[in-house]
C-alpha cells in the first residue's frame, strides 16, 4: 500500500519508556507516511519516568523508524518538553536533517507558525516540579489500571473507557487549566504576529481560531495532542491543517515497506537503555 504524501507531521506527548505509550500504533502510523517535515514536539521520549527494566522493543522500533526519516534526508525537528527537559541542555544540536531544539519557527506558505511544547504555561511546572513528577507517575499508574479495565471490557464486549479524559473533561479546573492554556498561547502568538501557535503538552488535540485577550487579532491555535489515550497528530498537507486520529480499522493492512529494521536485533544496534540512565542521571 502507498504511502501518504504529507507535507508536515506534528506529534508530541508519545512517553516512550512508559506503560501508556501506544508505540505500536505510533509505528503503524509512521510507516503510513511520507512527510517532509517531520515535528517532535516534546516528551516523545520520558526520561522522568524512564526505568531500565521497561523499554519494550515497540519503542525501540519508533526509535529506528524516526531515525529513517532522518537518514532518507527528511528534516526532523525534535523540540524538547518537560518530559525530556534533560535534553535542553544540548539544544540547537543539528546532525544532518536532525535538529535538537527548544522551539521552532517554520514559514509555511506566506505564514508564520510558532512550534514550542508548551509546559512553560504550566504553574505547577515553574514552580513545584516534584508535583509535576509525581502527578505523572500517578497518571502513568492510571494509564496501567485504565489499559486492564479496557482489556476487560473488551473480553466482554464492552466499549473501552479513558478513565483521564473523562476527568479532565468533567473536573471544572482541568477544563479551566485548558482554556487558561489555550488562550495565554494564543495572547502571546499574535502579540508576536504569528499566523499559527502549535503546541502539545496537555495530551488535547484541537485547533481553532482564538482571539487575544486584550489586543485586536486572532491566532489558529493548534496542539496535536498524545500518543498515550487520544492517539493523535497534526498534519500539514495542500495549506490546511488537519487532526489525524488513529482508528485501528484504518491499519488492518499492513504497508509496504522496504525497511528491514523491524527484523533486526535492536538491543544490540543502539543501546537506549544505557544512554536513557545517563540523562537521567546526570538531572540529579
């Protein structure tokens, strides 16, 4: 099967090295696509979290596949989130297509879109990071218990269930951090005369037209959501953006795909585990 042409791929929020990422969904969707540009827009890969004993090989395989896109010449921008804030410290690192960076800048036809993670917005971030971290440990342990439920309900015939969403959606003040999010990143894109602000960190795919606050003007806000429960991307294709939403039904055939990583030893091509140890190490 062909692949699609896509002129930009955003993701975030993917949490490789934790028990909610869907990596093998991720692949699926990678190797759906032909970008040619390719945003990774912080916590693709969660240090915080990160444990020696859990790096499945679905996670390595996302790794391989990111890094083909590099090698097939195609410019990929990791930007760095909370998750993986670790990284900060070697921004503006370039190797060939590949950019290390804290934001991004991208002119895309006569417009200006202004790509950063977006957990510079959060309170609790800037100002209680051990809250931070223990709120996404108890968010990953939510995810755990939440995937067994699922696999019960399914057993059973029942329709799965997202046990966050549900909280975020209902609980006032998660609904308020939301808002409150959306609009300081609108305020501050078209303060600086951006044409789209795109972000992710709080695991919600939208996009909408948002007007400032206090000055005249509006913004295309953008977040491509997560790879943990909504399974999304933001995609760039003819001059319009559009959310992708992963459908399991859309994947039941398989692509065609000459790469042969999959088959491969991949412990033994590049050892995660060790280098992951490292990063989290010296944060302490």
């Amino acid at each position: 099967m062909a692949k699609r042409e896509v002129d930009i791929v955003v993701i975030s929020d993917v949490h490789l090295g934790t028990y909610g990422c869907h990596a093998k969904e991720l692949l699926k969707y990678l190797k759906s696509i032909k970008p040619k540009k390719l945003v990774l827009n912080g916590d693709i890969i969660d240090i915080w979290q990160f444990s020696k004993s859990y790096w499945p090989e679905s996670h390595m395989k996302v790794v391989r596949r990111i890094l083909k896109f590099v090698t097939d010449g195609v410019p990929v921008y990791y930007l760095t989130g909370n998750h993986d804030e670790m990284l900060r410290k070697f921004a503006d690192f370039n190797l060939g297509t590949f950019q290390l960076m804290n934001k991004l800048v991208l002119e895309l036809d006569n417009k200006k879109a202004w790509i950063f993670h977006g957990d510079v917005f959060d309170v609790t971030m800037q100002h209680s990071k051990w809250l931070a971290k223990l709120g996404a440990v108890g968010y990953d342990s939510l995810i755990v218990i939440n995937s067994m439920v699922n696999w019960f309900l399914t057993a059973i015939g029942k329709q799965k269930m997202s046990f966050s969403q549900k909280i975020k959606g209902k609980v006032k003040e998660a609904v308020k951090f939301i808002n409150h999010f959306e609009q300081t990143a609108a305020d501050l894109a078209v303060d600086k005369k951006y044409d789209y602000v795109i972000c992710g960190h709080i695991h919600h795919a939208e996009i909408r037209t948002i007007k400032a606050t206090d000055n005249p003007g509006e913004v295309l806000y953008l977040n491509s959501g997560d790879w943990v429960e909504s399974l999304t991307a933001l995609e760039y294709y003819q001059g319009k953006w559009e959310i992708f939403k992963y459908q399991p039904a859309d994947f039941m055939v398989e692509h065609d795909d000459e790469d042969k990583t999959d088959a491969e030893d991949l412990d033994n091509k590049l050892d995660v585990r060790n280098l992951l140890e490292k990063f989290k190490q010296e944060a302490h």
